[in-house]
C-alpha cells in the first residue's frame, strides 16, 4: 500500500499523472469465509482462504481516469457482484480506450482471419 501510494504521489508530483494510466489488480479474489473449500482451489484449509474468481478488486489512476470514483459494489457477503459487475474484457476495453485504441478495432490473426480486439464495454463513467 505504501509503495503503491508513493508511486501515485510521485507522478502527481512530477506533473506525469495526467498521461500515466496506472493499473493494479489481482488475479482473482478470496473466498467469502474462511476454510471455504473450492473445486480446484489452492487448497487453502480450514483455516485459510481459497481463490474466488466471482470477485477481485482492481485500482486505475491517472492516464485521464476520474480519481475518487468507487465503481461497483458486492453483496454483504462479499461472494457475488451486487451492483455494475465488471468483466476483465470491460477492464481491458477501457484501458485500450484511454490509451487511444479502439478496443472494438478489428485485427487479422496469422491466417488473415478478422478478430475483434476486445469485446468487452468501455466503462465511461470512470472517465
């Protein structure tokens, strides 16, 4: 957390914000409760905490991302999306948006075939 706060008050104050987009994420969330057993977890034990991919949390600054802004929320639980779930195709489209891509741009794979760069919504209101 510190790091991560330093690194943010260092490009504000070197005037590098506004054009940096910083991404933190994880691959994945931790179960709701504690010894909550998955299929094909970690294996965390009664005692741990096992993967969750229904949540995880992610953090965007700078690179023209409105700060302040909490998008989406869990339930009480913090099991399932309650409020604006987000996919990582959303999360992706939006960063090729800031970076000035078009995330529905088409692209050729080796074998001249159209592919969509990313299928995912732009999440506007961060911006």
């Amino acid at each position: 957390d510190q790091g991560f706060a330093a690194l943010l008050d260092d490009l504000s104050e070197r005037g590098m914000l506004d054009e940096t987009l910083v991404l933190w994420t994880g691959e994945m969330g931790r179960t709701p409760r504690v010894g909550q057993s998955v299929v094909g977890g970690a294996g965390a034990g009664r005692d741990g905490r096992d993967h969750w991919p229904k949540l995880f949390s992610s953090v965007l600054a700078g690179g023209g991302i409105r700060g302040g802004t909490v998008y989406g929320a869990s339930d009480r639980y913090a099991a399932e999306p309650a409020d604006s779930p987000v996919s990582p195709a959303d999360l992706v489209a939006t960063i090729y948006h800031q970076l000035g891509i078009d995330p529905h741009s088409l692209i050729y794979d080796r074998l001249g075939r159209p592919v969509t760069l990313c299928e995912g919504q732009i999440l506007h209101s961060l911006l």
